[in-house]
C-alpha cells in the first residue's frame, strides 16, 4: 500500500459479478464514503457498493462494513 493509500483507508466500491468489485474513490473519513455512497447510490440505484476500510494493519486485512444496498 502507498503512501497516498494509507492517507485514504475507506473506499467506496462497486461491486460485479463473480465476486469481483470496482474500487470507485478513496477517503479519508467515513463520514466522507457514506456520503459519496448516498450519491452514487441514487444516480445509480441497480448497482450494489460497499465501503471498505484499508488500513494498515499486521495482517494486512480488509474490513468491509454493510451500507444501504439491496
């Protein structure tokens, strides 16, 4: 992970088929992916995202917590 990476841990992505997800934008809060999710989220309602938190950790882990979708 970068530099610029670990200034932006939470990030919005949208997620495909076959398991596969497109990262969309990088943040610094969460506050800042919800809100971009709520957005993104109503200009296009059929897709499903998901924000994840990227940080560095030992295990080098993602962390993907429920948003608004179904």
């Amino acid at each position: 992970m970068n530099y610029q990476e670990q200034l932006s841990p939470w990030v919005v992505y949208r997620l495909l088929s076959n398991l596969q997800r497109q990262a969309l934008d990088r943040f610094r809060r969460r506050n800042d992916a919800e809100a971009y999710l709520k957005t993104i989220q109503r200009l296009q309602p059929n897709d499903r995202f998901a924000i994840v938190y990227e940080g560095m950790s030992n295990t080098q882990e993602s962390h993907i917590f429920p948003c608004l979708t179904d």
